[in-house]
C-alpha cells in the first residue's frame, strides 16, 4: 500500500492572509492546506486571494491543498468551482463531512479534474459514519480528525491528553486502513512546539498515523520526524524483505531471521515502513 503524497506533515495557513499563506508556501511541510473556512470573514476576497497566489507560485511549493467551506454553508459551491481551475492543486480538504453522500457531493463538483479529497472528521456523526465516508469515492486520498470542534461536540477539554481520544483514533485509524487511504491526525490544540506537542506526535506515530497537521512552522521539524521512520527501521525493513525473498524462492513462505518467525504479516509491516520512508 503506498500513498501519494507523503503527508507527514501539513501546515494549515489561513487563505486570507498573504503573509502567513505565502510563508507557509515557502516551509518544509510535506503539504500546505490554504484555509478557505476557519476564522476567514471575507470569503470572496480569501478565494481570490488564494487563486492569485497559486496562479503566481504554481508548483513551486509541491503540495498544496485547499480546505473550503462546509458543504450546508452559501460559499462551497463557489468554492470548488474555483478549486477546479487552480493551478498545481492536490486536493480540497471537506471540513465537517458527515456521510458518504458529502464524499459524494464533493466528488462530482470535481468532476473532471483529477484534484483530490480529504475528509477532516470534526462530528460525532462523521465518527459514527467513518467507515461510510472512508470508501465513498476513489477521489478520497485521506482522513483526518478535527479535535476543535469534536471535542466541543463531544463536551471534552481541550487540555485532554493523547490517551483520551484513543477510541476515535483507532475507529478513524482503522477505517482509513480498510479503505487504503492514509490516516492524518489533527493540530493540537496550541500553536507551541513544546513537550506535549511531542508527545501528541509520538502517540498517534506509535499507532500507525501517517502523520499530523500542523498550525505553526515551529512544529514542522518535530512532526516531519516523529513520522518518518528511523534509518534503523528502514535497515531492517529491508532485511525483513530480503530473507522473505529468499524463502521464496526456495519455495517457502516463511523463515526466520534473528531467531524470529517472519511472514506475509511482518512483511506487510516492513513494506509500509518503506514507503513511509520513500524507499519503494
């Protein structure tokens, strides 16, 4: 299983601010999102705003992507119209996605072009209905969850570690699995590079995340490494495979290697450390 592009990192950058969506451009994150929907007043300017600059950067950050605004609100439609005639663009974030139906939706203004859809899961309702949404549409490439507004919908605090969102993270986690597209965890919730922060990485890291949406460029260095794998881990990634091929073709579908069975399971594991690290 592989996944095009690597996001181990997203910096998420407000569409209608040229300063911070222009420095976002020229950061290290895997993937920039300009942000059509969150604290942007001013809709029609952020969307020309945000058409101007792409027209003018093209492909020169690589991956950029587009969050609109909900598909209930009077400024979606606008908004993937003018997606579909962005230059270089990877896809259209959909905030608050509910059902199938708004994967749907969202897969037919789209129609066309080969732009992309991410999922950010912000609502009981879109848990509820995960596993729906993760095999709606082949235009889908991600999920993602929105801690803000879930944790307001759900009555949990803000300051609520890692460990309490463990049952959404899996249920995302798996459902993006099941459906071969990659799992992206929220921001945190602080815009600090700090111990917690660290922390937040390594936890949905050590759950099999493919990575984490950021709010700051500060956090792009601890959140690019968390989520890529160790030289270490790559070595024996390879090693794995090695012995793997080997057994194969002596015609045996097991070995062993350092005194530990391996099979198709562990060489599932060993691939996708592979490609999380762009070794394959």
């Amino acid at each position: 299983m592989s996944y095009s592009p690597r996001r181990r990192t997203v910096l998420i950058a407000p569409g209608s601010d040229e300063r911070k969506a222009r420095k976002a451009l020229a950061s290290t994150a895997d993937e920039v999102v300009l942000d059509l929907e969150d604290a942007v007043t001013d809709k029609d300017r952020a969307r020309e705003l945000v058409r101007r600059i792409l027209s003018e950067t093209g492909r020169d950050h690589g991956v950029v992507s587009v969050r609109v605004n909900g598909l209930s609100t009077p400024w979606a439609k606008d908004d993937l119209a003018t997606c579909t005639e962005l230059p270089a663009l990877a896809s259209v974030v959909l905030p608050k996605t509910e059902s199938a139906q708004d994967m749907i939706q969202a897969d037919h203004a789209l129609a066309g072009t080969d732009i992309g859809l991410q999922a950010l899961i912000e609502t009981p309702l879109g848990v509820r209905n995960i596993d729906e949404i993760a095999a709606a549409t082949a235009r889908l490439e991600s999920v993602i969850i929105g801690y803000a507004d879930l944790g307001a919908a759900l009555g949990r605090a803000r300051s609520a570690p890692p460990q309490h969102w463990l049952a959404i993270q899996d249920r995302v986690l798996i459902a993006a699995r099941a459906a071969g597209i990659a799992a992206i965890d929220g921001p945190h919730l602080a815009i600090t590079a700090d111990g917690r922060f660290r922390q937040a990485c390594e936890w949905t890291a050590a759950l099999g995340f493919d990575g984490k949406w950021v709010i700051h460029p500060t956090q792009i260095d601890i959140a690019t490494t968390t989520f890529t794998p160790s030289d270490s881990a790559v070595h024996e990634a390879k090693r794995v495979l090695a012995a793997l091929d080997e057994a194969e073709a002596h015609g045996n579908g097991a070995t062993q290697l350092d005194g530990q069975m391996l099979d198709e399971a562990v060489a599932v594991a060993a691939r996708r450390v592979l490609v999380q690290a762009r070794e394959r």
